[in-house]
C-alpha cells in the first residue's frame, strides 16, 4: 500500500539549515505538502507543492521534489529556536480525492 | 477569528465508558476529518465527512462513531469497543479538494483511559 517515510529525529544549530526528507511511494499524489506541529497543538500547513515543480521557494522554506525518485524535501534556512517542533510530509492522491496519507513526522531539535 | 474549536483538551476514561470529543468549526467547510496521532505513527485517518448527512470510514475507524448533522459539528464517540484507546484525536476540516486539499486542524483532544 501507499506509504510515507520520513527521520525521526534531527537535530541542528541555531542559525544553521535545517533539511527534513520524505520518501512517498503513490505516484499519483497531486500535491505533497508540510505540515509543522508544536507540542500539544495541531498541525499547520508549512507550505505544498504541486507535483509537476521541482522546487518551491517561500521565505525561509526551500522545497524541493524529485518526481523520479519520489523523494521530497524541506530546508529551513537560518533555524530558530522558535523552529523545533515535529514536522509531516503529507500526500493527497489523485485530484479531487480527500485522501491524504501522513509521513510518521520528523522531531526537529534547534540548539542554541 | 474562523477556526476549528476541539473539546475537551484532555479526557480520562474508564475502560467499558463511551466518550464523545466535540469537534466545531467556523470556517465554512465542507470536509471534516478525524485522526487519530500516536508516538512515531504520524497521523491515521478515523473518519471524514464530505458533506453534511454523511461520512466514510477511514483506516481505522473500528471502535469508533461519528455523525454530521450540521455543517459546523463533527462529533467523534470512541466506543468502549475501540481496544486501545489513549491518544491524541485531532478534527480537521477542508474546502472540497479541487485544487490542493489544505486541511486546517483544531488543537486536539488527548484522550487517557485509566
């Protein structure tokens, strides 16, 4: 079945970039997405990314998606302290489904 | 401000009890979901609703009820038939996905059985 990999844990120094990856396997996601999570807080959208771009550029966020190898990834420049939280890659399916299938999350760690 | 209300943040049960977790949002949406979070599991879909007077079950939705009677109200009953119950539930609501589905979520309920 489809499914979503990402690290479990990464940890980096304030001011340092930040790079979580993601593996997904259903080729026929439309978009793929990134989600942040503080503790004991729900998710927020981070940013998405239709899946015919490779890259996608929003302030500090740096996705980018090789098609090919289904493999996704965001990098945070400049990490802050204020970053360290958990962090989901998420697919959608075909357009138009409500389907989405989450990543296991990957706990960003931010050392000052 | 529009936004998803979950409730009660935390709730403990005891084992045989149904529980119901309030799910209300008011940002006009017809989609709503419910997952379930446990350590290292990422997020596992329990039930959504496209639209009022209906729902689908989701990956796991054995041990679990819900009902869509108003737009804004997603309510989800853990049954004591659910086995292993002690989680983190978040409600989450969308726009119908015609372009990226982007799921706006409450701030979860932590459910504890004693």
């Amino acid at each position: 079945g489809e499914d979503v990999e990402q690290s479990l844990f990464l940890s980096v120094r304030e001011g340092d970039s930040s790079v979580i990856n993601c593996t997904y396997t259903d080729s026929s996601s439309t978009y793929l997405y990134w989600y942040k999570q503080e503790p004991g807080a729900g998710l927020q959208l981070l940013t998405y990314i239709f899946s015919n771009m490779d890259m996608k550029q929003d302030q500090r966020l740096t996705v980018l998606l090789n098609k090919k190898d289904k493999h996704l990834s965001l990098r945070i420049a400049d990490t802050q302290t204020g970053d360290s939280a958990i962090y989901f890659c998420a697919e959608d399916g075909a357009s138009g489904t409500y389907k989405y299938i989450f990543g296991t999350g990957t706990r960003l760690k931010v050392l000052a | 401000d529009g936004g998803i209300t979950q409730s009660p943040k935390y709730l403990f049960r005891k084992e045989g009890q149904n529980v119901t977790l309030s799910c209300e949002q008011n940002l006009n949406h017809d989609a709503m979901y419910w997952y379930r979070q446990d350590p290292g599991q990422g997020l596992r879909l329990i039930y959504y609703s496209q639209i009022v007077n209906d729902f689908q079950k989701g990956d796991i939705a054995e041990g679990y009820s819900v009902s869509r009677e108003k737009k804004e109200s997603f309510p989800l009953t853990v049954t004591s038939a659910q086995k292993n119950p002690t989680a983190f539930y978040l409600c989450a609501s969308s726009i119908p996905p015609t372009g990226a589905n982007v799921l706006t979520f409450g701030a979860g309920s932590r459910l504890t059985v004693l």
